[in-house]
C-alpha cells in the first residue's frame, strides 16, 4: 500500500484522541481559559496534530534516502502549510481582535501585561525543549566538545533567540534543525507580528507608550533586513480583517445555518487535496470564508467546542515543539535509522501511532508543569516589571491624531 495513503493519517489522529480522552477522564483537569472563541481553542489542537502528519511522512523519506523534503502528496504538504497557515490566523486575528475590541469600549490595552504574557506563553516551554536539544546533541557527541566551547555557546544562543538570526549546527551535529523537525522556523514570525501591535494599535486609535512604538519600529526594520518571507504575513492579514466582522448579524446566521458545516467541511477538504502553495491566493479566501464562519458561531458539527478538542488545543503548544524531538528519539534512538528506514508503509505508521500517544502524554506532562504554571504568573510578574524597572520616561503615551 501507498504510504501517503490519507487513509494512514487516522489511525495516529485516533490514537491521540484516545489518548487525550483518557487523560482528560482520569487526571481531573481543570480546562484553562474560557473564551470567546471557543472553536478557535478547539481547532488549535488539530492544527498541530496535522503538522505531526505532515512531519510523519517528511521522516518517512528521510529514512529512506536521508534528504528532508516535502512529500508527493498534496494532503499530507497540506497538513502542514495549511496547519501552520491557519496559526498565524489565529494569532492575527485574537490580537487584532484585542485592539478592536478596546476601540469599540474605549479602554486602554495594558501592553505591560501584554508582553509578559507573550514571553510566559512562548519562553519556558521553548527554553525547556532546547534543553532537551542540546542533551540529544550531547548523547550524539558521547559528551564531547567537537568545536571550541564560545562557538558552542554561541551556537545555542542562535536557537535560544528563536532562530531568529538564524539556526546554525551546534556542537559539529549536521542539521541539528531535522531535530526539532525545523518547527521553530515559525516563532519569529509569531514575534513579529506581537511585537507590531503597538505600532498597528497607534495607526486605528489607540493611545501607545512610546516606549512599544519603539519597538514596533524596530521589529519592522529587523524584518526588513532579515530574510523573512512576506506572504506568511498574509496569513496574519486573513485573521486581522476577520476579526473586523466578528458579531456581525448576517454573518453569525449564515455561520449557524444547518448546511453551514457541510459546506465549510468540502470546502476545506478540496483545500487539501486540490490546492499547493502556488494557489495561494485562492487559499486565503478559502482561509478568510472558513475563519469567518468558526469565529462567527460555528464549530464544524460541534467538534471544535468538545472538551477533548479544546483539551487538545490547550497542549497545541506543546504539541507543536515536541514532536519533532519524539520522532528523533524514536527512530534515531530506539529503533535506529537503519531499521526504521526497512519498513513497510503498515508497519511505519504503526510507529507514527506510538509516536502519537507518547507525543500526547508528553504534551500533557509539559502543559500542566511548565506552560499552566507560566500563564498563571502573567500578573504577578508584569507588577514585578512595573514596580522594579524605572519605565515612567518611556511609558508616556503617544495619542494619535
């Protein structure tokens, strides 16, 4: 059997749903955030699920012939171009929404606030998993230094900045990138747009602390000079217009209609199978139609507002940094890539299924040890920020005209 078959994608979904569901009844976990938008917190998880598909299939390759590259199947691409798509739509569009949402109430945004709660989502699990990055390159080195130790240290530097400057080989490790599974190409861009906030907040009305304009300003010259690719910032720009129509009356009956689900259902799985990158003009529109609807009142048959899926989006984070370093470890450590590249397509998502059940568990470790307890300390230490940093020069605020 072909292995890009889509039949093979449900059995690790299925796995990582039992799994979830498992946790979920026997842990007693208290769900985090309520929101709004509850099908956005549902979609997450999926999202990331369907990168770990894609990624699946990109070690299949690798396996075989040792080049890391997209694989001949437009669902399995699709995973993961659409899945991290549809991440920076997300964050286009609560942030934007944010803003708007200010406007429309006349209150000020806390940007203090703001800021901390970016670095307390995205730092302490990310520092974790280059923790674990730099054991595996250490097991892989028998504990030795193979370049001098500033180059070393410098190396790591490059990764703790989120490769924003780049994500060199650290410790004589060729492409320490396959790693991580390259997942961490994405995080600078997620910076980028946080950090132009200010600055777009300044534009629509919103009284700013020079101070974050600043920044803004910085962010937009350290994009202008670092190679980023402008059309991901497309899809930051579908979730910033769709937060412009957000309870719009028309909108949430035609979202709530019966045959809503349907339509939107075939419509992102002829995204899938039909459309590449090279139509990614339909693609937004398609992404615009299907973010409008969710955001509006639809849950795609209610499955994006179950327990499980906004369980599973609570640990989309995790989800998203940890599966490529568990697929590492498989392959490279437990079965080995010589045993692992013979075998047969069953067999092999055998493998991508366990991967999937330990990925969801490790997920689930991570979320409620390191990313829950970061989040619940985002006042706490925005306070400490403000009473131990002498600001008050900086934080005037800019009203615009």
């Amino acid at each position: 059997m072909n292995a890009f078959s889509p039949i093979f994608a449900f059995f690790p979904i299925l796995i990582a749903l039992l799994t979830a569901s498992t946790l979920l009844k026997h842990c007693n976990l208290q769900l985090g955030r309520s929101s709004r938008f509850s099908s956005i917190d549902g979609l997450r998880g999926y999202l990331a699920l369907f990168v770990f598909l894609h990624h699946s299939t990109i070690w299949y390759l690798y396996l075989k012939d040792g080049r890391w590259q997209a694989p001949p199947s437009l669902l399995y691409t699709n995973f993961g171009q659409i899945g991290v798509a549809l991440f920076f739509v997300i964050t286009g569009f609560l942030f934007s929404f944010k803003l708007i949402d200010a406007i429309k109430k006349k209150k000020s945004i806390d940007w203090t606030q703001l800021f901390v709660s970016r670095v307390l989502r995205l730092v302490p699990l990310y520092f974790f998993v280059m923790l674990v990055l730099v054991l595996i390159i250490l097991v892989l080195t028998n504990f030795s230094l193979i370049t001098s130790f500033s180059v070393f240290v410098n190396r790591v530097m490059y990764w703790l900045g989120f490769t924003i400057f780049g994500h060199p080989d650290i410790n004589g490790v060729q492409s320490t990138w396959v790693i991580m599974a390259g997942v961490a190409w994405s995080l600078p861009y997620e910076w980028f747009y946080y950090f132009s906030l200010p600055l777009l907040g300044f534009l629509i009305g919103i009284r700013v602390p020079v101070l974050y304009v600043l920044l803004s300003l910085g962010t937009f010259y350290l994009f202008y000079i670092l190679p980023f690719e402008i059309v991901h910032l497309y899809y930051f720009g579908v979730g910033i217009v769709s937060a412009v129509f957000v309870g719009n009356r028309y909108l949430t009956i035609l979202a709530k209609h019966r045959f809503a689900d349907y339509f939107l259902t075939m419509l992102l799985l002829s995204t899938f199978f039909l459309l590449d990158k090279q139509n990614i003009n339909i693609i937004l529109i398609i992404l615009f139609i299907f973010f409008l609807a969710i955001t509006n009142g639809n849950s795609l048959f209610g499955i994006l507002t179950h327990k499980l899926s906004i369980f599973l989006g609570e640990m989309s984070y995790s989800l998203y940094l940890l599966h490529g370093i568990i697929f590492f470890i498989v392959f490279k450590f437990l079965l080995g890539f010589r045993y692992a590249s013979s075998f047969p397509p069953i067999m092999y998502w055998g493998v991508v299924s366990i991967c999937a059940l330990i990925l969801v568990v490790c997920s689930f470790v991570t979320y409620t040890w390191i990313e829950a307890p970061a989040m619940q300390r985002v006042k706490y230490f925005s306070n400490l920020l403000r009473s131990r940093i002498p600001l008050k020069g900086y934080m005037k605020r800019l009203k615009p005209h």
